[in-house]
C-alpha cells in the first residue's frame, strides 16, 4: 500500500510517500496551479501512482477522471488552508452571542499594545460580522458574600426582577446562581435575524459556560433548529475559564472550520467513490497530533504545516548517538528547531516531549487552544536592509517572494538578507534553480545585488568607517543572526534551561546557511541537517503520533498538609478523562495507547498555571503531592528561580492526552571511515576572516555516509545550500543527515579588539548590542510578569524594566508603560548618590535596594515601587539593572492604588526613599511589612517584590553572560555607543522636524479638568538639533494628586519625543460594569470637561464621563473626573473615555484657535461654577451643554 505525507503550504506543496516496495520518493509542486491541475495534494497523489503503477494501471490516474484510492493505506496532511484564511480575512461570514452587556469585550480584548511608540493605532479586525448580546447571566456563587437583593438577581433595572434561583453544584464542584434564565424567544429571534443576513455559521461564548453549558446547550439547539451550517458552543472548543480567550477561540472556530471542511470535501472528490473506505485520513493538528479528517475543527488547524517540521525534527534530532567519529557522548541532547523561511523564522525546543501553549495571539487573535510552542521572528531570507542613523537594520519589513529580493531580477526588488548571501557567495547562482528575471529562467543577479550594496553604501555616512560590499553584507548577516537568536534565548534561558546542552536542528530554505554562525553566538557545538531538510514538515506528518485528547476544568485546593484534598477523586476523574480520549483512538483500529494525564496548577493568588505531567508512570493515586505537588515545585522554581512558601496549590485543569505513537527512528549508529569527498568546484566564498578563495564545493547527493566535510565549505542541496564555517566539521551519518561539529565562538575582530588600548564603535556590533541589551530588558519584563501575582503586574502589565550604567544612565529600557521611561534613571542615579555620601552604609554585592517617594526619589508616584540590582564584577558596580512595578495597594486612604481626594504623599500610601530590600543576599522581610503595614494585601505586595527581585536577577544573570562571551571592556564601551547613537538619532528626528515645519519653534496649551492651565513652548537648535522645552506659564500646584514630579515631566517629554512622528489616535470606548457584591469604586481621570484638541485643522474629539446608576433608581449620577464611593450590588458605573482629536481639515472645517480654547474653558468654568465640587470636576455641566 501507498502511504503519503503531505504539507500544503502557502507556496509550495511537500509531499513524501512510502512506496509499497518501502522505498520513498519526494515530490514538491506549486500549492496553487489552476492552469494545470485543481488540488495540489491530490496531484502530488496522482503523478505518484501514474509513475509506480504499472502501465496497465495507468489509465485509472489521468487528470481527467478521478483517482482510484484503492491502493493507498494512509493519507496524512498538514495544511495552511486555515492560517490563509486567517491572515487574509477570508473565511466564513459568521455571527457571534454573547452574555448581556459583553458585547464589545473581544473588541476591548486585554488592551494590550505591541507597539507603544506608534501613534498609528487601529482596533484589531473582528471575524464576526454581526455580534448580539443574549439575554441570560449567571454568577458564580460564594455563601459568604452572597446577597439575595433583588438587584443581583437581574441586571436591567428596566424589567421585571427575576424571582431567586437555588445554586447549582457544577462539575468543579463550584456552584452557581442563574441570575437571569435564558430568554430563549428573544435568541431565537437573534439568531434569525443573523440567517436572514445570509450568515450560516454561529459562535456561541457565555459567562461562565465553562462549568455551566446549558444555556450554551439550548442556544445550539435553537441554531440547529433554524438550518445553521456551523455552531461553534464555547464549552465544546475550549472548556477554560477566562472569556475574552474562550470567545476568540470559539469565534475562529465557526470563521475557519467551514473552510477547512469545504477542503476536505473538495479534496475527497478528487478521488473515486468509496475508493478511501480503508484508508486513513488523518490531519496535523497544532499541537503536533495527528487527528481524523472528521474530527479536525479550524482553530485545531493554525499551526498545522510548521507542527509537521517539529515533528520531524524531534524524531530524526533527538535520539542517542553512538557514532565514535564524533566527540559526542551516547546521551541524549536537548534539540533546538531552527526553521528560517523567507519571510520569517521559526523556532521551537523538544527534550522528550512535545512542548505546548495554551494560549497565543495569531494575526491579532487571540488563540486558546493546545498549540506547539513556536516561536516566531520577522527575520529571513526576505528581510530587507537597511542603514538607519549609523546603525545596521534588519527588517522586520520583508521583499516578500514579489518582487522579491534585488537578485531576483524583478522590477523594484529591495535589497535583503538573501542578496548578501549571494555578494559574499555563500548562496552560489550556478547552483541555484534558474526560475528568475522576466522569463522565469534566469539565475540569481549577483552582479545586481553587488550594485544595490554599493548604492547603499553610497547613501549612507556609517561614522568615518569605509567598509568594503562585502564587508557591509556580511555585518548585515551578522544582524540577522543576532536577531533569529533572541527568540531561541527566550525559549531555553528564559525556562532555566542550559542553552549550550542542546542540539541545533536547522531546516527550511535558509536554515542551513546561518545555523552555523547561529550555533556560534548561543555557544551550541552540534547541528543537524536532516536530508529531507527542504521537506522536513512532510516528513515529520510520516513520523507523527495519533493524537487524541480532552480536558476538564477543576476547582481544587492543595496544601502539603493536606495532601489528598477533600472530597477530590483524581484517580476517577482522570481514568474516566482517559476512557473518554482513548475511545477515539480504539474506534481506529485496536492499538497501544499511551496515556499521559496532567493537572494544570498554580499557587494560590498567583495566575501563572504550569501544566504538570504524572510523576511516576504508575496510574495516578489520590495522593496529590506525591503524584504531581513536588514536581510542580521543581518545575516552578527551575523557571521562575523560587517557590512560594505556605501557600496552597490550586488545580484548574485535568488534562490527558492519549496517543499511538508513530514511527520511532533508531539510535545513529557508527558510521565506516572512508576518504575524503571530492569536492566539484572551488568558490570564492566571504567568511569571518574575509574572503576564502579557493572555498569547496559539495553536492549533497554526492556525499556517502562517513564523508567528513572542514570548514570553510558549501554543501550544495537541491533547495538550499549549506554553509559549513570555519572550526565546523560536517559528518554525512548512516541515515544521509549532516552531523556539524562547531567550534569557537565569538568572531576574531572582537577578540581583536579585547587587546586594543580603545574600541572602536563598529556600525555592525553596535546593532548586535543593541538586540542583546534590549533583549535582557525584554527578558527581565517576562520573568517579572510570570512570577508576580497581582493584577496590576500580571495582567495589566503595568510594570518596566530596563538597564543601566554604573552611574544610572539608561541603556535599555523595554518597550513596558511609558511614563516609567525616563523617570526610573532618575531613580536609579539618586541610589547611587544617596549610599555612596559620606556616612552611609555602601552598595554591596548581595544589596537589592528599593524606593518609590515621587519627588527626592525618581519616583512615579507611590505605588510604583522601583526595585534596583546593582550588578558586581571584581568587587566594582558595572551596572545596574531595575524593575519598577505598580503594586495593587500600599496603604493610603481607599483600598487600591489610586486615592482620588489625596493631598499629600502619606494619604497615598507607604514612602520610601532609600532601602535595601535584600541585604547580604537576605531578603529583609520583617523591615518591609513595617514599611507597608498599611497595605490592604500585604502578601501579594511582597510576592510583587520577590518577583521584582527575580526579575533583576534573571537581567544580571544575563549581563554576566555577555561580559564573559565579550569581556567588560567590550560592554561597556557599547553602552555607551548605544547611548550616544540613540542621542544622535533624537537630534536628527529634530532638525528633520524643524525643516518640515518650516519654522524652530513650536508651542502649545492646554488645561486640565480643574482649568489648570499647561503650557509648552519648544526651541529647536536647527544646526545641532538641541531642544529647549519650557514649560514657563503653567499653572501653579494643586492641592491634589495631580502634579507631576521632575521624573514623570522627563518621561513624558522622552515619550513625545519617540512618538514624534505618528499621527493616528486611537478611538473612544464605553464600559458599564456592575458590582455583584458590596465593593468601594475609585477612579482617577481627566478629559471629563475639556474636549481633547485637534491638530493641522482636526476637530475637537468628544469629552468622556464617568456615571453612576443606582439600583431600583432611574438617576444616573455624574461623579466627575477623580471620585471613590461604594457600590453595591446592581449599581451600574458607565465610564466613557473621551475621544482623540483629529488630524487635518476636513468638510471645510475651522480650526479652533487658542483664543477659542480660552472661551469656551471660561464659559464652562462660569456656566458650571455650581457643580464643581472638592474633585475639581465640570462634567455633568459639560454632559449638559454638549446636549447627551
């Protein structure tokens, strides 16, 4: 029987097939060819058969009829088709329910922002089409704060209250209460309403629907009923809770699985009938497991073509090796998957098992489903180049495959990683397929790419340095290394893991032409190539395990002393789990199954679950801690560097995932030793030394097991080529895979430059440092969202972390919450003043200090809490590394961070100026609940800490590694370039501004809700582009919580700054919530009176207004800008956020001049002296005038 694996790209279709005879044949054609043929996987099938089959059989695989199937055991696929359909927005029209009043929730989202500079924000596009809020609500229900008013019972005070429901024990063993049953006429009205729009297909996501299904249940029962195509229920495509993930997933469920299904059945067609009755139909899902065709839903689908070349990498990388030939011992590595595309790369980690996510964000949605962890950079061969300020740039844009990079030869090609790779002749044209110019079979244009180089450098002042076109490329290809190793550091060092212990698996068309340099940098010594390398995702769908698995929500509580819980059965709810998941596998045919069951804990308070695997391969027991407890601890203090004591393990998922495993490779054997290759040509190929003339030429065809290849040398495969680099020893092994042996590490010029009296800023390590700075920020911020436990840090994200000299100037400082920008250096270089004068205790190593007073201090404002590391080498502070974090409650005088009446520092909470939170490497835990004994959560506030602590750590740890790959020398004479580089970039960004202008000066007012008034002239120095911005004219100080410190006012002023060029603002938004039990509401905001202005000409935008509406009552309260009361159950807050001016002219609008500002401040002030109240707020007046 044939077997075929097929992945079915966006631009090429894979396919490997297992002959009856179990030979293998490969095959690669266009996925999209409609001149010749309809479906490329079923003509990949096709031309298979016609050639094997014998002539007799020929004419059952003509185009013109369809296949006979007869002969075929297995189909496996991994396909695109729903990514496409995802990135291009075009899978099915479908509508979208949801509970009563969380209409706009996948609209708001997380509010996250990628990109904090660009002014340029647009809201993320929605799948659905039309979205309508079902009438029904259910809370979950706790005893104690419980409260039976009939306010709670029904949250629209315009209806009849509903009478009281008892709770209902759900399947955590949680109750609810159904405070408003589901309105089942109005749904079905609902749902018409969207089919009469032609809409077919319905995602259903309800509150809580988690543990309690029903109203989702009847809801899919009314759909069905009226001829819905695809009913997408949230309990069935992700049974979690956490809504805004749940929903998006159920959404993309009912967008994308009509597309895939429509795939299907076209794809069948193309077979005779029932010619596929005994053949197994499987598809790759996400998660790395094969799935029945029947059982493949959309949102499963993502990640389906790059989860083959996991696969596949996982099973041909990581097993012993035997093989004497190499210095290798016969362990085990851990393997890295380097998979560089051109237009971006992918990377991923396998030790044994396949590592999953839980939830991501693909083309702006939001994806709660089991999904490989991939991990993907926007640099590959497409990566265009750049020259910005001196400073060599690597994408993210791409040339894409048109036009292309310039060696292509089509028209406005942009130059791009590729094209150096053909100047230096790394990439050799000779040896490439000729598909390029206007007929489609020209070679590469090396001599096109060299000229595009030279114009560049032409073009572009790099500081007084004059390198060579080669010189240039290869800096550029330097660049690009540094950047695909980032996403690889985030995946073992960021987990705890030792990067150097791993293997590096590289594939894909540019793969192998870094992998070398990229194994350099990250300090791996071994690389695998593996001969279907081009194809390695087709090949992995023939390796892959029959996958199928289910989970449950729970609700349960552990603690050491208590290790069996109460009332809890794991062992049944896990067997009756694997009942459930292996009954999939069983209707496939009788096989042995694997079981692997998981629970998914997390301390209590924190919100960082890890999925915990059974300890022992024994059946689980009732015995919590010994079966999962202790290994959860393990895991938890490998990743994040400590545990949290006394605090209880709470249980949110069971999870178990049966599988039939595929076909395991054996262990690489010794391979014969044999005499050299003969090489077929000499090349002239640029390495890091300069240029190698007499570079040789390998066919990989040509290579026999045994044949060892030394770098310098280029492996020539059919599509791709391999570049072996010096101190690499490449090994063809028994299976015909390349074994590379790597040596050395940091490139010659730098060891150089170690021994120089000065280093010199050179343009390429400038962009390198640059990556490797920012990224130990980056990494810094990640370990301090995963280890801290309040909502603040955790979720909201309002915390930074950056980097610093020794003498608290910034270097790093990652793209985190604006204001702390320029306000931690301040910070920073108070400490360092403060203990270095004459009677204080010094810095010392093991020191942690910490501060937060907004005035003396660099302070924010009170709840931000700074926590700084100062980092040691040979007994002398080289840097400091600091974390500033927005801590939920530190005292003051209403619950939470944000006192709105506040006059002084000490009504907002605890004050620190200097301390040291950790001295002589001890944490000072008694000190730091005296000073936050006001605190309302002191726990959390000093589980925040440690995770501040842990986070500084994780940077120092981090520097250290660069000063030893680099020396201190080296480092810090970077920081510094970095410094004075991005001080240049700001000056050119001024004088650029002064011209467009036309004018030095630019000057602006604006005023406050309490009519404050500020005001900014800016002075630009058009020669030097020094800047003068004077604040003279603004209002005095206010007796409230609204003055900026010197900090916050440099913070602002940086952040303008790097925003200077963007334009777009995003839109308003209006949020109603309504407390279920007894709580106290505070908000601190501001354009609640005054309209925000327009620029060049565009209109004011609308004032925002902050509301209460109290239960049983139709007056609604306008509470102004800055307010705290308490609500109780069924008080309904409105919070509009006002809306951004415009930009620009448009309809013959005026522009509204600063006399008009004036009037119109002064004719709210005196029209609405009355409603001012100690707040300073104008806006039931301003409500008023605008006529709502």
């Amino acid at each position: 029987m044939y077997r075929f694996s097929i992945d079915r790209g966006g631009t090429f279709c894979d396919l490997y097939a297992e002959l009856p005879d179990n030979t293998t044949v490969v095959r690669k054609l266009l996925s999209v060819n409609p001149y010749h043929y309809a479906d490329a996987p079923t003509e990949g099938i096709r031309r298979v058969l016609a050639e094997f089959e014998p002539e007799s059989e020929q004419h059952k695989y003509t185009r013109s009829s369809p296949i006979d199937g007869g002969k075929i055991g297995s189909i496996r696929m991994g396909t695109t088709v729903a990514t496409n359909a995802l990135l291009e927005r075009s899978g099915e029209r479908c509508g979208y329910l949801t509970t009563l009043g969380l209409e706009t929730l996948l609209e708001i989202g997380n509010q996250s922002r990628s990109q904090i500079f660009d002014l340029t924000t647009r809201k993320n596009d929605q799948l659905y089409e039309v979205v309508m809020e079902v009438e029904e609500r259910v809370m979950l229900f706790n005893s104690e704060n419980d409260n039976d008013r009939a306010s709670v019972e029904n949250s629209d005070s315009d209806s009849n209250p509903t009478p009281p429901t008892p709770p209902i024990k759900c399947s955590t063993g949680e109750y609810i209460k159904i405070l408003q049953p589901l309105n089942k006429t109005k749904v079905k009205q609902q749902l018409q309403t969207i089919l009469d729009l032609g809409i077919k297909a319905v995602a259903v996501a309800l509150l809580h629907s988690f543990i309690f299904p029903q109203h989702e249940i009847e809801i899919g029962e009314i759909a069905r009923s009226l001829g819905f195509t695809q009913i997408s229920l949230s309990h069935q495509v992700m049974k979690k809770v956490k809504l805004v993930p749940r929903a998006s997933t159920t959404v993309a469920s009912a967008y994308l699985s009509p597309s895939i299904h429509r795939y299907l059945q076209s794809f069948i067609s193309g077979f005779a009938a029932d010619s596929l009755a005994s053949c197994e139909l499987l598809f790759m899902r996400s998660d790395g497991g094969l799935t029945p065709f029947d059982d493949f839903g959309g949102h499963q689908a993502i990640l389906s073509g790059p989860a083959g070349g996991v696969v596949g990498y996982a099973k041909s990388a990581y097993r012993r090796n035997t093989n004497t030939n190499t210095n290798t011992n016969s362990t085990i590595s851990p393997v890295i998957g380097f998979d560089m595309g051109g237009t971006s790369t992918d990377v991923s980690r396998y030790s044994g098992s396949l590592e999953h996510v839980f939830e991501s964000t693909i083309a702006d949605i939001n994806m709660a489903t089991v999904q490989l962890d991939i991990n993907t950079v926007a640099a590959g061969g497409g990566s265009k180049l750049f020259i910005k300020n001196g400073i060599y740039v690597v994408g993210p844009e791409s040339s894409g495959a048109h036009p292309g990079p310039v060696c292509y030869k089509k028209k406005n090609g942009a130059l791009s990683v590729t094209d150096a790779n053909v100047v230096l002749g790394r990439v050799i044209p000779a040896y490439f397929p000729k598909i390029f110019g206007k007929s489609e079979s020209e070679a590469l244009d090396r001599a096109g790419a060299e000229e595009a180089f030279a114009t560049l450098l032409k073009n572009s002042d790099l500081g007084g340095t004059n390198p060579t076109i080669a010189e240039v490329a290869y800096g550029f290809l330097k660049v690009a290394n540094e950047a695909m190793c980032r996403p690889i550091r985030n995946l073992t060092q960021m987990k705890g893991f030792d990067l150097t212990k791993h293997v590096l698996s590289a594939f894909g068309g540019a793969g192998p032409q870094h992998c070398c340099q990229i194994a350099k940098n990250l300090g791996m010594r071994k690389i695998m190539i593996h001969r279907h390398g081009g194809i390695l995702s087709a090949y992995g769908l023939s390796l892959a395990d029959l996958v199928s698995e289910v989970s449950e929500p729970a609700a349960l509580r552990y603690s050491k002393e208590n290790h069996k819980g109460t009332g809890t059965d794991l062992q049944g709810t896990l067997d009756g789990l694997t009942a459930k998941a292996s009954l999939k596998l069983h209707t496939l045919g009788e096989r042995k199954v694997k079981i692997e069951c998981f629970l998914n804990l997390r301390y209590h308070g924190t919100d960082n679950a890890i999925m915990t695997p059974l300890i022992s391969s024994s059946k689980p027991s009732n015995d919590f801690w010994n079966d999962y407890g202790s290994a959860f601890e393990e895991n938890y203090k490998r990743e994040f560097g400590f545990n949290l004591l006394n605090r209880d393990v709470l249980v949110d998922d069971f999870r178990v995932r049966c599988s039939v495993e595929g076909e395991r490779l054996p262990d690489l054997q010794p391979v014969p030793s044999i005499p050299p290759p003969v090489p077929i040509a000499t090349e002239r190929v640029f390495f890091e030394k300069g240029w190698e003339p007499t570079t040789p030429v390998y066919k990989i065809d040509e290579l026999k097991p045994g044949h060892v290849v030394t770098g310098p040398a280029i492996i020539v495969q059919a599509i791709s080529t391999i570049v072996v680099e010096l101190d690499c020893i490449a090994l063809v092994t028994v299976d015909g895979d390349l074994e590379i042996d790597v040596s050395g590490s940091k490139d010659d010029e730098i060891v150089e430059s170690e021994a120089q009296a000065e280093v010199k800023n050179d343009p390429v390590q400038l962009s390198i440092f640059g990556h490797r700075f920012m990224s130990i920020a980056e990494q810094c911020g990640k370990t301090l969202a995963r280890t801290s436990v309040s909502v603040n840090i955790k979720e909201r994200l309002d915390f930074s972390c950056a980097l610093f000299s020794a003498t608290g100037d910034l270097v790093a400082n990652a793209p985190h919450i604006p204001v702390h920008l320029g306000a931690m250096q301040a910070a920073v270089t108070f400490q360092t003043k403060y203990w270095s004068s004459e009677g204080r205790e010094e810095i010392k190593e093991g020191d942690v200090l910490v501060s937060n007073h907004p005035q003396l201090a660099g302070g924010s404002h009170l709840p931000d809490i700074t926590v700084i590391t100062p980092v040691f080498v040979n007994g002398s502070i080289v840097f400091f590394v600091a974390s500033r974090g927005h801590h939920s409650d530190i005292g003051g005088l209403t619950p939470g961070s944000m006192p709105p009446f506040s006059k002084s520092l000490s009504e907002e909470g605890a004050i620190i100026i200097a301390h040291k939170l950790v001295r002589n490497g001890e944490f000072q835990e008694d000190e730091m609940k005296e000073i936050l004994k006001e605190s309302r959560n002191l726990p959390d506030t000093l589980s925040d800490l440690r995770a501040q602590v842990a986070a500084n750590r994780t940077g120092i740890n981090l520097v250290l590694d660069l000063i030893s790959e680099y020396s201190l020398k080296i480092v810090q004479s970077y920081m510094v370039f970095i410094q004075q580089n991005a001080e240049l970039a700001v000056r050119e960004m001024l004088k650029q501004f002064v011209k467009r202008r036309g004018s030095n000066v630019a000057s602006a007012s604006d005023h406050m809700d309490d009519g404050t008034l500020i005001t900014l002239k800016i002075t630009i120095d058009e020669e030097t582009g020094d800047t003068v911005m004077d604040f003279t004219g603004t209002g005095c100080q206010v007796l409230g919580n609204t003055n900026a410190p010197p900090a916050v006012t440099k913070s602002a002023a940086i952040y303008c700054l790097r925003c200077l060029v963007n334009d777009d603002i995003p839109l308003n938004q209006v949020r109603e919530v309504m407390p279920l039990v007894d709580m106290t509401m505070s908000i601190l905001s501001e354009r609640r009176v005054l309209r925000p202005y327009g620029l060049e000409g565009g209109g004011s935008g609308g004032c925002g207004r902050n509301t209460i509406k109290k239960y049983n009552s139709a007056i609604v309260v306008n509470v102004g800008s800055k307010a705290s009361c308490e609500l109780r159950p069924g008080d309904i807050i409105t919070i509009e956020t006002p809306g951004g001016g415009g930009w620009g002219v448009e309809g013959g609008q005026e522009r509204r001049s600063g006399l008009e500002l004036e009037l119109e401040l002064k004719a709210a002030t005196e029209g609405g002296a009355k409603y001012i109240s100690s707040q300073g707020s104008l806006g039931e007046f301003n409500y008023a005038i605008q006529g709502a």
